[in-house]
C-alpha cells in the first residue's frame, strides 16, 4: 500500500505527497481539473492527451526543479505532446509510464481511460479483447483524497500505465497473455462457487485476473499454484 500510516512507499514515492497535504493541492490546481474534466467528458481531448496533461499537470506542481528531462537537449514544445513523449523522460517514475503513454498517444497500444475503478472480472474481460483500462477518478483528484485508501488519483492513473506497459510490452508476449486471459474468462463460471465460499482464493484469483501482468508461463504457473492451494484439480484445467 503506497500510503500507509503516513508513509509513503512503492514505485512513485519520489513524486507522491503526503495525504495531508493533498487537499491543499487539489484547491491549487481544481480549476484546471475542473476545466480538463469539462473538455475530456464533452469529447474535445482524447483520453491520452488528456492523461499527458494530468502528468504536466502534477509533475510540474510537485517537482519544483527539473520535472522532465532531456540530456544535453532544450525540451521540445509542449504542444507538440508527440514529440514531447518520445525524447523527454519524467522526473521521479520509471520510465514505463512515459513509453506507455506515447505507445497510446500514438494508437499503437489499446489503453482506455475511465473515471471508475473496474472490477477484477472487467479487468478480466478487458484484457481478453486485448486491451487494457486506465483509471483517472476525478472525485479524488478533486477532493485531494485517496483513491480506495490506498493511491491519491495521480499516482493510481500513473500505476495503471506502468500495469499497461507490462501487458503490451513486446518480450512479455502480449499475444499469450491475451490467450490466457481469454481462458480465464471462459472458464470463470466454474470457479464461481470456490469464490464465493474462500476468501484466500478469491484475493489471489482477483489478484491474478486484473493486476498482475507478466509473461503467460509466469501467469499459468501463479493460477496452477493458487488453485492446488484452494484443492482445486488443475489436471483438465491448463
């Protein structure tokens, strides 16, 4: 858990603020959430766009020195978001997000921005198609609080895109994990009942469906073992 009695922790934490401090940002920047929001919900900016400026947005709030780098070069305009994407790196995060955001920018990678955490079995059902969901929640973002307890709305949408970079990315075989997240799918109902009856199982099986993307062998291995685990036959299942 990022934030956790009032220390931060995880991928993001150069870039995080404390909790208390988020509804003070919020009042800061809550015209332009405000007017973002109105222009994203009315159809006059793309859903990646928008996220590019979320990231201007806060980075340049919270990193008061040097928000985007570029070695030995000036940055490029900020308008031409392109450009901007594929020569500058963001400051205090890996470098995931950034090539996640310019493969969406630039239509080569299905990301899909939404205003609402989905559930695992959305999540499950996305990924099957083959593309993935991205989450900016607006009424966090502008109300300066945490998204589930757990990430304010900036470092959620940022985490969202690193989870994007590991199901698109080349060497961890998009094609397979779109087939096993396919299976899973199909196979959903019957698994339905052991859900329903075991928590353990249920928190792993949700875990496994919507927030761990990783190579299909490292996936079917994690389902074999938590279904063993749960006494469930893995012999006919795969």
């Amino acid at each position: 858990m990022p934030h956790d009695n009032g220390r931060i922790y995880g991928s993001f934490k150069k870039i995080c603020i404390p909790e208390l401090e988020l509804k003070k940002e919020a009042e800061l920047i809550g015209p332009n959430l405000l007017s973002l929001k109105t222009d994203w919900e009315a159809g006059h900016i793309s859903d990646s766009l928008l996220t590019f400026q979320l990231v201007l947005l806060y980075l340049e709030r919270r990193v008061k020195r040097h928000p985007f780098l570029r070695m030995g070069k000036p940055l490029p305009n900020r308008n031409e978001s392109k450009e901007f994407l594929e020569v500058v790196r963001f400051y205090g995060m890996p470098d995931t997000v950034r090539f996640a955001l310019w493969k969406w920018h630039i239509d080569e990678w299905d990301i899909r921005l939404i205003n609402y955490n989905p559930s695992s079995l959305e999540m499950l059902e996305s990924q099957s198609l083959g593309y993935r969901y991205s989450t900016i929640s607006w009424d966090d973002a502008i109300s300066g609080s945490l998204v589930e307890g757990k990430r304010d709305a900036f470092e959620h949408l940022l985490h969202d895109l690193a989870h994007a970079y590991m199901f698109f990315r080349k060497d961890y075989d998009f094609e397979g994990q779109k087939q096993f997240f396919q299976k899973m799918y199909f196979e959903y109902p019957q698994y339905e009942s052991a859900l329903e009856t075991n928590p353990i199982f249920r928190t792993k099986f949700d875990y496994c469906i919507s927030d761990m993307n990783s190579h299909p062998a490292h996936l079917s291995a994690y389902w074999n073992a938590i279904r063993r685990e749960a006494g469930i036959p893995t012999e006919t299942n795969g």
